[in-house]
C-alpha cells in the first residue's frame, strides 16, 4: 500500500504527466456534461429509456454513455467515426491504391485521415436520420408538437456537429492528453453505466433476502476472475526467438543479440466481437420489441440468452478472428523485414522458410485465442441465463469489457513509460513491463 501511495505521489509530481492527467480529466468532463443536455424539441421526462438499453440498440447506448437512451445531443457518440475508421482500415488492407497513399507516411495517413473524417459525416448525417425515425416511433410522446416541423432537420444538424465534436474532443485526448482519445471515451460511457448497474442488481439481490446477497458476492467475485483472464488474453504472446548477425562498423560490434518477436494470442483485438455483433443485430433492427415478445428468425438473432444464437455468434467471432488476423497479420512482410535488418529464427532459413514458420505459429496460437474470443463474447448471455440482471451482464464479457481492460492496460502502460523514463517505480512489476515493451519493439 505505501508503495502504491508513493508511485501516486510520483506521478503528481513529474509536470508533463500531470498537465497530460488535468486536460484528460477536463475534456472527458466536457463529453459527459454533453451527454446530458437533450435535443431541441425534445421533453427530456418524457422519454421512455427502457427500450434503448436492451436489445441491439443497448450497445450503441453503451458506448454513448446513455446519450442514445436520453435523446442527448451526443447521442450517436464515437460510433459513426469507429465505423468510418473501421471501412477506411478495410479499404488500405484490400485495396492496393489505398495501401500505396497509406504507405506514402505523414502525407498518406493526413490524406486517410481526412477522408475518415469526411465519411464520419455521411455515416452521422445517415444514422441521425434514423435516429429521428426511432424517436418518433417509440419516444413520439416527448416530442414537441411546437417544434415538430423543424426537428428532423435541427436534431440531423445536432447530432453530426455533436458527433465530430466528440472526434475532436478525442483527437485532442490523443494530442495533449494521456491515452487514446476514442478508445478513452468509449470507455468512460461504458463505465458511466456500471454504478447504476451494480445498484440494479444489488437491488435485485437484496429483495431475495441474505440467500441473494451472497448470490450477489460471487457474482463480484466471477466478474474479478473473468477480468483477470481477459487480461491474459488481451497480453498473452508467443515469443518467437530472433538471432541478428554480428556487424563491425569501424572499432564498434552491432548486433549478435539474442531477441524475441512477439505474436499476440489475440491479434484481432475486438474487431470480431464487433463485427460478429452487427452481423446478430440486422436481423433485428426493424423492430424495437422486446426479445420475449419474438420468435423464429427474430429471437435467435436478437437474443443473446438463446442456445442457438450464442453458438451461431461463436462460430462467426472465430470465423472473423481467422479472416480479420490473416488480413492485418503478413508473415512475409515480417519475414522480408528479418532479413534486411541481418536476423533469422535460430534453425530457420531466412526468407520463405521463415515467413512459413511464423505464419504456422500464428495459426496455431490463434487457434485457442479465437475461441477464448468467442467465450469472452457469449458470456454475457450465460449471464442472463443464471439470472443476472441486463444491465449488469454486459459486463461480464463482450465488447464492453474488452475494451475497458484494453484501454485501461493501455494507460497504465503510457504511465508507466513515463515513469521508468524517469527512473521512478511503476505501477506494475517494471522488469515484466520493461521486458514486454523491449520485445514489442523488437520489429
């Protein structure tokens, strides 16, 4: 304890990471106090939230931080630019014009970036679209009649300007703050959510008497555990042994060290869990009913309680985790890399040999990382099924919680580089993060 209070005081006291923590703070403040304030023409105790926290809409609502449920001028969030990025980060793996401006360095990623954010605007502008059918249909009741000519126009304008004034918020994060803006604020309107969940379910528990609040502690207690794995999971590496060749420039000896290529368990990060849950959810988005209330085709798709959904979702995060990692992952590249800089796999012979050898190690780790992906994702269904409420279950795996332990590991780490720059202690064991950060850079 006294070592964490004195890593604490560390932090505070280097200047550069404490400006970065007090504009952090400050911009995520400004994002939360704007998804508070209602659109124009809308009567804010008049909204029926029920139905935007369950079904297909709850995650959107998950990571505005409540803003889509709330009719909030921030209510379409980060999601309108994560999907522009999304296609754009699409386009430079499959098309080879896009790969070549990519390619191209400042100038190329300037030119991407721009035109993500073009289509940002499209996105919005279409999505705020049928925002205002949903309003219509199921909040009509808190609509102003006054205002009613006027309010597709005004909340389309609204909602694309508070949308890329959220892009902005995150780019600043990104500049001048600590951590990924986006990733950040996605986080922040996932966690705004859990206090109220936890009291829903406590609630819940306590109703039962003693029996249900005991159920209720080790509910607490799974929650911890399944974090820790995921933690694993979101870490975890195959460490692939590197020899470089000893160079002699002049009197100096280069190289003839002994390192480490490290291949992530998880390479495709959250990208399955996202596109396996749009591919679940279209089926479902021409109704706003709740899941009891369908069947067939409709239910299997849209509720994660359902044997059958969760085994259709499963199969489709380790289909996309094979497919999304054979994109973004390119052993001969690697491979190409090795040899231009002198380093080889101790036994391997240099060039295909070893773009082989690599590309099999990644096949079998993605193996098992694909179907801890795919638990990770049904786990909130089971959830619900032992009775937890909906709320609470999102976060015991999904989408939610990875990116929570992803973007928390990630901003401990940016922290922890700042203070081993310094020659201060870190958070975590500095060895293990010193290790880890050397072999990361290692190509």
């Amino acid at each position: 304890m006294n070592r964490f209070i004195r890593t604490l005081k560390n932090i505070w006291s280097i200047e550069e990471l404490r400006s970065k923590i007090i504009t952090t703070l400050l911009l995520v403040l400004v994002y939360r106090v704007g998804t508070g304030i209602p659109l124009p023409g809308i009567d804010p105790t008049k909204i029926n939230t029920d139905t935007a926290k369950s079904g297909p809409l709850g995650l959107i609502d998950a990571f505005a931080g409540g803003a889509f449920s709330h009719a909030s001028i921030f209510a379409l969030g980060i999601m309108p630019y994560i999907s522009a990025s999304i296609f754009m980060q699409l386009m430079t793996i499959l098309v080879p014009q896009m790969q070549k401006i990519q390619k191209e360095g400042d100038s190329g990623r300037k030119k991407i970036n721009q035109w993500t954010r073009y289509l940002t605007v499209i996105i919005t502008a279409v999505q705020a679209g049928a925002y205002v059918a949903y309003l219509k249909q199921v909040n009509a009741q808190a609509l102003l009649p006054a205002f009613s000519s006027l309010f597709p126009f005004s909340t389309t304008i609204v909602l694309t300007a508070g949308t890329l004034f959220v892009m902005w918020l995150g780019e600043k994060i990104t500049d001048k703050g600590l951590g990924n803006g986006i990733s950040l604020i996605i986080m922040v309107g996932i966690l705004a959510r859990l206090p109220q969940s936890i009291i829903q379910e406590w609630t819940a528990k306590s109703n039962r008497g003693g029996g249900g609040i005991l159920i209720m502690i080790i509910e607490l207690a799974i929650l911890i555990a399944i974090i820790m794995g995921l933690i694993v999971l979101v870490q975890g590496v195959r460490k692939v042994p590197v020899q470089y060749a000893k160079q002699i420039v002049g009197n100096k000896q280069f190289g003839g060290a002994r390192q480490f290529l490290p291949l992530k368990v998880n390479g495709a990060g959250v990208m399955p869990i996202i596109f396996a849950q749009a591919i679940m959810f279209l089926p479902t988005l021409v109704s706003y009913t709740n899941f009891e209330n369908k069947t067939g085709i409709a239910r299997i798709f849209g509720d994660p309680r359902d044997a059958w959904h969760m085994v259709i979702y499963a199969v489709i995060v380790i289909a996309f985790t094979f497919l999304y990692t054979a994109l973004i992952f390119n052993p001969k590249q690697i491979a190409d890399d090795l040899k231009r800089n002198n380093g080889f796999v101790p036994g391997v012979k240099p060039g295909q040999p070893t773009a082989d050898y690599i590309g099999a190690i990644m096949d079998r780790i993605t193996l098992p990382g694909a179907v801890l992906l795919a638990v990770v994702g049904i786990l909130p269904g089971f959830a619900q099924r032992l009775d937890v409420t909906q709320g609470f279950s999102t976060f015991f795996g999904g989408t939610s919680l990875l990116i929570m332990v992803g973007v928390i590991l990630d901003t401990l780490q940016q922290i922890e580089t700042q203070l081993l720059m310094r020659q201060y202690d870190g958070l975590m064991k500095g060895g293990r993060i010193q290790g880890r950060q050397a072999a990361q850079a290692t190509i």
